[in-house]
C-alpha cells in the first residue's frame, strides 16, 4: 500500500489548495507533510526537510513544543468555546489583551481579535473609516498602501495588498485604496544611495496625499520589512520620513506586523526595530506561532478613544473572535518567548550568526546581495551582479532555485527572483550551518541548469 499514492489521489481529486497551479500540483504530486520537530519537517516518504521558512513565516518557537498542545487540551476540556460579543469574555482573551498591551509598543493599550492576517487587515480598514466618520469627516476614506505589499487575501487584504498578479483576479477591488512605489533599493534604486532612495519612496506618500488631498487620505499601511514581496527591507531613512509626513497631515499610520511580529526581526515587533509609531496593529502568524489560527489589530490609544467612548456599538467581530483555546496557546507562546528569551537571542547571537553564514553566500554568481535583519532574509537572483540586473522573466530562475531547494532539502520560498528566508527563531547555529549548505549546493544546481 502506497500511502504517499493515498493522499494524494485525494488531494488532487478534492482538494483546492492555495496559491497553487493545479495542472502543476497534479503533474509534480503532492508533496505530503506529515510531522515536524524543531526546524524539520517530514514527508509521507520519511523525507527530511530544514523549514527555512518556519511554515508561512509563522513558527516562530519549532515545531513539537508539547506546551501548546498542553495549554489547548487543557483549555478545551476547559472551556472549548464562548464568545466575547455583548458583555462576555472568556479569561484567556482577557489576560492575551494585557500581556500584548505590555509587549507592544507604548500606546497600544487595546486589542480587538481576529483569526487571521487577512480578517485583522478588515479589520483595520473599518476601524479607519469608522474613526474618521466619527470625527465628522467621512471623506477621509483613502488608504495608501504599496506596490508589492502582501495584506492578505480577502477582498479588503488583496485590494491594501499591491500585488498585481491578485488585483488582476477575483473582481472589482475595494475603492478607495491607492498604491505608491515600495522602497526597493536593490530592484529600483538606480543610482541613487540606499538612504537617498529611502527618501524618495517614502516621499511618494506625500506627492500621492498632495494629489488626493489630505482631507481625502485617512491612514498609510506598510509592513515594516516587506515580507511576501520578497523581504524588502527598507533603507534607514524610509520609516522616518514616512513618520514625518504621517504626522504632517495627521494621517494614521498602520504597520502590518503580520510578519515582522513577535521576534522576527530581533526585538518584539519590527515597530521596535524601525522605531516605527504606529496608530493600529495587525498581527497573526508568531502570535500562536501558527498552531491555532488566532489575529488581532492593536489598537492605539488615539484611535481607541474615540472608537470606544463615541462609536457606541462597534457592529464588527467574528465568532471566533478571540477564541479560548487560541489566546491560551497564544499567551503560552508568548511565554516560551520570553522566558527562554527568544527575542534577545535572535537580536544578540542568532540573527547575527544568521547574517554572517548566509552572507558567505555572496560569492556565489548567481546571489546578487544577502539582506538581513534579525532572523529574515532575502537574496535577490541576478543576472548581472554588478549592474544589479536582474533576470527578464521574473520568477523562473527563482522557481527552479526554489525547487533545487527541496530536493536538496531545504524549504526556501521565492518570491519573483528573490529568495526568502525565515526559520523558526529556535534554529541552533548548526543547523544554520547546515541551512546554508544546502542552499549553496541549490544555488549550484540552479546555475548549472541555467547555464550561468
Ligand atoms: N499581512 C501580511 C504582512 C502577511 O504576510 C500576511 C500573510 O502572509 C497577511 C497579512 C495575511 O495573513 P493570513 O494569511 O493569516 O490571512
């Protein structure tokens, strides 16, 4: 009995996977995850694999921490469900909103909850609006966000997202959401210095606020470092002026935290790492370290007073809205955060570690820069290196990368010809070590089939 030739009769015949090309999935197989542990997961085959991309950028404490199954077991036998609508709350969202309001950045004191990244980014788009009608000007309904943004992928997400390939699918988008360039220094900064082009991206807020009118533009969205587009990390002098000109015109600003959240970038949130002030908060994935779906938008005080003491009832919420089983895994995970301090260890001693072995990776002719901070990474493919071209059609040598990747056995995502990286923040120096290894040897294959 071929139990790998089990499932995925199966999935090909029922199941509809995400952002997947079924005439492609079908022609390759599926490729059946059945367990993990630490860094590693495993296929039907009993094929090892080092998860360099923790999941969907969301495991952040490994894979096999007993104390999540634990706190979930015990809070469903518990208490499995009740909501938080009208007057109840269930206790682990309580203490989850005080332990998020401590370890966010200051201001941020009240949390509404989602279960996704996509539903926190609703979310947020409603909170704008409702803000702004409460503050007799509903015309401020304008968000800006980016070119190459990822926000999620219902209708609200996919239309703050500034992906082209979801705008040209699914249907009119949401109106009122219009896109500026992204501060891609490597792909579009021409000649200009990393800090002169951070500049000019983050000016292009203020150019499109000055077209609109500022009295049409209610909040920017951005993602601190630009995950899904690749890992864009933005020159210094990016979230500055974007603070300035925010300030400026009394815009509110929202740092989709979705990604950078809880450690990834080497401190709690990638607010902290940019200095970034946000107004509203979206986060998802490392806040449950993905093994229950739980979200929520943090939402700052000038925002919550008003949404608060003048809106009455907010007409919003999911039925799992801040679900007990969820918030005690997410609390549990905030814990195993801290107390084994795993945010110091990815800002002092692994995410350095992790910046120095893939920068080794530099030398290869096909890598035409290693981008990191904290534990994320991105390693633009290029056709020319020193003029930073990259390949013409965009995303095939990445596909092929990607695909030299796993059978090498390493999961490394491309986005376009950008390669991404980012592993649970538990990976030990070793298995960097080993990491790096077999992208190189990736790397290799990559260029030999392409003839580079
Ligand atoms: N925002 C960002 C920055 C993301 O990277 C993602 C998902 O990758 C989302 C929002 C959407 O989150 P979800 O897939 O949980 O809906």
């Amino acid at each position: 009995f071929d139990k790998t030739a089990y499932w995925q009769d199966i999935d090909q015949a029922h199941h509809i996977h995400p952002f997947t090309d079924t005439a492609d999935l079908n022609n390759r197989g599926t490729r059946v995850i059945t367990r993990a542990e630490g860094v590693f997961i495993e296929d039907s085959n009993g094929k090892r694999y080092l998860d360099g991309m923790a999941g969907l950028w969301c495991v952040n404490v490994g894979y096999g921490r007993k104390e999540l199954a634990e706190v979930a077991y015990k809070q469903m036998l518990e208490l499995p469900y009740y909501n938080n609508f009208f007057q109840c709350a269930n206790t682990p969202a309580i203490e989850l909103s005080k332990v998020l309001a401590e370890i966010t950045p200051d201001g941020l004191n009240h949390v509404f909850y989602a279960n996704s990244g996509s539903e926190a980014n609703d979310t947020v788009v409603r909170m704008v609006r409702q803000y702004w009608k409460l503050k007799g000007t509903p015309e401020r309904s304008v968000i800006i966000s980016r070119k190459n943004a990822y926000h999620g992928s219902t209708v609200a997400g996919s239309s703050l997202g500034g992906m082209a390939g979801m705008h040209a699918q699914g249907g009119p988008l949401l109106p009122d959401v219009v896109h500026i360039d992204q501060p891609y220094w490597y792909g579009e900064g021409g000649d200009h210095t990393p800090e002169e082009f951070g500049l000019i991206a983050a000016r292009k807020l203020e150019e499109k606020i000055e077209e609109l009118g500022a009295d049409r533009v209610g909040a920017f969205i951005g993602e601190p470092i630009q995950g899904a587009g690749g890992v864009i990390i933005p020159p210094s002098t990016y979230w500055p002026e974007i603070q300035r000109i925010c300030k400026k015109y009394d815009i509110l600003l929202i740092a989709d935290e979705v990604i950078c959240g809880f450690g990834r970038t080497g401190a709690w949130f990638g607010s902290d790492t940019f200095d970034i002030k946000p107004d509203l908060m979206p986060m998802a994935k490392g806040m449950s370290s993905g093994y229950l779906p739980i979200s929520a938008v943090m939402v700052g005080d000038r925002v919550a007073d008003v949404l608060i003491n003048e809106c009455g009832e907010f007409t919003h919420g999911f039925t799992y809205s801040g679900h007990p089983a969820c918030a005690a895994v997410a609390l549990e995970n905030i814990r195993i955060l801290r107390d084994e301090k795993m945010v110091e260890r990815v800002k002092d001693d692994i995410g350095p570690y992790f910046a120095k072995a893939l920068k080794t990776l530099e030398d290869h002719p096909l890598v035409g820069a290693v981008e990191t901070v904290g534990l994320i990474a991105g390693m633009p493919l290029v056709d020319d290196k020193k003029t930073r071209k990259m390949f013409d059609k965009p995303g095939t040598v990445g596909t092929i990368c990607r695909d030299a990747c796993v059978a090498n056995g390493v999961i490394m995502r491309a986005c376009g010809d950008r390669m991404v990286l980012s592993p649970p923040l538990c990976i030990t120096k070793e298995e960097i070590d080993e990491l790096v290894k077999r992208a190189r040897a990736a790397f290799d294959e990559t260029a030999k089939k392409i003839g580079k």
